[in-house]
C-alpha cells in the first residue's frame, strides 16, 4: 500500500466517507503512533498505526483482477487531462485504486485486464513474459504467404525485433479479409505497424485473447473479475 492522506485511510478502512472522515478528524477524535491529528491532510503509509475512537483502523488489502471487454472510443489511461472518456468510467464500482495492464488504442475493441496488484501489473508486463495476445484485424487486402513469413521473421520497432508473430487469414469480404494475429509484447500500436509494414491498413482491430483468457461472450462494455483458474492458467497464482 502506498502512503496517502489519513482521510482516504479511513475511507479505505471503511469509516466513512471522506468527507465524513475529514470531520472526525477534525473532532480530535483520530490518533496517528499515539499522537492526536486534527489535520485532514495528513500523509500516512502502511507502518503507522491510525486509531479512530481508540480503535484501530484495519485497511482491507483486497487484490483484484478485471477483464474488461472494452468498446471503441474510450482511452486507456487512468486520467485524462482534456477530460475524454476513458477505460476507467467503465470499470466505476470494481474497487479502488484499480490501473489497467498494458494498453488498447481508441479505436481498439476488446480484452483489456485491470488490477490493483503491482506485482500481477509487472508479472504481464515483463518483457520476459511471452504471453499470447492474439487479435482479430479487418485489413484492406489479403495476406499472402510473405506476409506470414514477415510476421514470424518479426519487424523492427521502437529500436528492437518483435518476437516472432502468426497471421491467418479468418474469411474474405470484397476487397477487405479478416486475420487473426498472435503477438508476444505490447509495443505501442504494434499490430497495426507490423500489418502497415507489409502494406496494409487497419480497419478494425479487437484483441480477443490474452494467454488463456479469452474474452468470449462478455458483452461489449462490460467486466467480470478474474476466476482463480485464469490467474492460475496465466501462471500468476500457485497450484494448490
Ligand atoms: N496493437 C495495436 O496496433 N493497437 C492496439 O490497440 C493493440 C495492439
């Protein structure tokens, strides 16, 4: 748990809520290692002991894990300053203090995992971690047997090879196809830059699963928590 003000403390540690926190605090009625503080704007971290009444305040450390099936148009990001809609007004109500793991463009669709757990956060981002994130992609085109050659020779970007990635081809419509795209990393717009690096544009791009966590039939906009067995399936928590 990182250091926050003493109200938020509270708050976490279901007193009240923050406003109300603010007031008891106030009241002289909240102690911090033994000394009475009566202002609200006070930093404690995890080794303080904050007492209400006498009476300890016990912080829930609650680990969660999100999938959010995430529709087009919002931003990946956990606050925007030019006040556009963002990842976070649809995950309102799954918990505090919750971040998104790796990222989808704007117009991207799809599987986007959120947690509160630093270290689940850096577990799927190490670049160590060759997790599948394989994608859906409507291109301007067909692919041919080069392009699968390219994808698994890899492209260089942002100053390295990609690993080695699988394109498929789904159907065909009119002059349009429909791929299927298996990648290990997340670099920024990855998919769209290797399908541009062989000459094609991107019409529509959906990431449907991410190791083996599919996305399946939760509906656009939605999220549900994580089962065990994804966590487990994705290596993250021990076998019992
Ligand atoms: N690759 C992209 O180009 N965009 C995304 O949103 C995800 C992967």
């Amino acid at each position: 748990m990182e250091k926050m003000r003493l109200q938020k403390y509270m708050a976490y540690g279901g007193i009240a809520s923050r406003r109300k926190c603010e007031e008891i605090i106030a009241q002289g009625r909240v102690t911090v290692n033994g000394v009475t503080v009566t202002e609200p704007g006070t930093v404690v971290s995890p080794d303080d002991v904050v007492k209400v009444d006498g009476k300890a305040v016990a912080i829930k450390n609650e680990k969660i894990y999100i999938i959010l099936n995430k529709p087009s148009g919002y931003i990946t990001t956990v606050s925007d300053d030019r006040n556009r809609k963002t990842v976070m007004d649809l995950v309102k109500g799954a918990g505090e203090r919750l971040y998104p793991v790796g990222r989808l463009d704007k117009d991207t669709e799809g599987l986007l995992l959120f947690t509160n757990d630093g270290d689940f956060h850096l577990y799927m981002t190490h670049p160590s971690k060759e997790v599948d994130k394989e994608y859906i992609a409507k291109i301007d085109g067909r692919i041919t047997e080069e392009t699968k050659k390219r994808f698994k020779q890899g492209f260089h970007i942002d100053g390295s090879m990609t690993a080695p990635a699988e394109i498929f081809e789904d159907s065909q419509q009119g002059d349009s196809s429909f791929v299927r795209i298996i990648i290990h990393e997340g670099k920024k717009r990855q998919v769209k830059r290797m399908l541009q690096e062989c000459g094609f544009r991107t019409l529509y791009l959906k990431r449907i699963r991410i190791g083996s966590v599919l996305l399946g039939d939760l509906p656009k906009g939605k999220w549900r928590h994580l089962t065990k067995q994804e966590l487990r399936s994705l290596g993250y928590l021990k076998k019992e």
